[in-house]
C-alpha cells in the first residue's frame, strides 16, 4: 500500500498490529489514537460485537514526524483475533508495509499466541512474502498483569529471529509509541531498501 508522493515529499504506509483475540490490539490503537496529536491523527473507525472485540478492523491514519526529509502518514489496522475471521485478516494483510505482533504476555495465551504468529506466516506467504524478510516489531501486551511469563521465555518462543520486541500495557500507554516509532523507522528502512523511498537529501 505504500505510497510516495515526491512533490511533497510524503510517504504514506500501512502497519497491521496482529494478534490472538483479546491480546490487546484495539485497545494499543485506541491508546495511540488518544496520545496523538488531534492535528496529526484522522477518525478512528472500528466495528466491534458486544464483547468488544474487532470483527473487522480498527483503521487510524496518523502523521508522524518526518522521517529524513520526507514526512511520513501512516494507516494503522488491527485484525480479528479469532480465527474464524481469516479470511478478513488476509484482506486486511493486504498492502501492509510492516506488522506488530501484539502477543498476550500471560501463561494461557501462548498456544493461542503461537496459532496467530504460524497464521500470520502464512497469509503472508500466500501474498508471496517471508515473514523473515519482513518489517516486524514483538509487543508483548500486559505487561501491567500478574503472573506473565518472562520476556526471555515468550523470546525464546516467539521472537526466535530476534526482531525488535517492547513490554507494553496497552490500558495505560507504556511502551505503546517506542513499539510505533520503531515499526516506522523499520518500514521506511524497508522501503528505502525497495527504491520506494527516496534516499535522505545531501
């Protein structure tokens, strides 16, 4: 989906935030959505059932900082965490730049975590991308909770290639922007690497 517009020197990117339901997705978007300046952020739009959980997706555009010398906009998407909903997820997939995964910190979820990573490879894959070749950032959400597992431990299990990862507790912000900040700077590292991006002015 990524865009240049070379007069003005904007790109425009998308980054799907990824996860097993309930991991805290919509509720990293919403948290974003709240931090962000009114001026650089659009509607937040989102479709959620009566548990509030996103059957669709949730869809932020947010200007961020410039980024070299071109300013950067960005679509943030969630995707259903259910898995009866893969169809939706491939569709909101589609055109992404880069992804976070937003992995549930707490002991239950990590078979429920590991499900989402392997479906994420896959409807990758189908788009003829590798996940290893990919722009992704590890959120580990709940960080706020008692009883998760080690940082080292979901490591070891999830975050094998060694990505960038952050604690984050989506309910209060903490860590929220530094995992935002880094998917951007990897997505434009991306896209520079592509020829999509023009390289820094001298």
């Amino acid at each position: 989906m990524s865009s240049v517009n070379l007069m003005a020197r904007e790109v425009a990117a998308k980054i799907v935030f990824y996860g097993p339901g309930l991991s805290g997705k919509t509720t990293t978007l919403r948290k974003v959505y709240e931090t962000v300046r009114p001026a650089h952020r659009g509607e937040m739009m989102s479709i959620a059932t009566e548990g509030d959980r996103t059957l669709f997706f949730d869809f932020l555009p947010v200007k961020v900082e410039r980024v070299g010398d071109c300013s950067v906009r960005l679509a943030l998407y969630t995707v259903p965490g259910q898995v009866f909903y893969n169809a939706t997820r491939k569709l909101v997939l589609q055109g992404a730049d880069g992804v976070v995964f937003v992995a549930d910190s707490q002991a239950e979820a990590m078979d429920a975590n590991r499900e989402s990573l392997a479906n994420l490879e896959e409807n990758l894959l189908e788009n003829g991308i590798r996940l290893e070749r990919f722009p992704l950032v590890m959120q580990w959400n709940k960080r706020d909770l008692e009883g998760t597992l080690s940082v080292e431990e979901l490591r070891r299990e999830l975050n094998p290639r060694g990505v960038p990862d952050f604690e984050t507790a989506a309910t209060n912000g903490r860590g929220v922007l530094d995992t935002l900040k880094t998917i951007t700077r990897l997505v434009i590292k991306d896209l520079r690497a592509k020829r999509i991006v023009p390289p820094p002015r001298p």
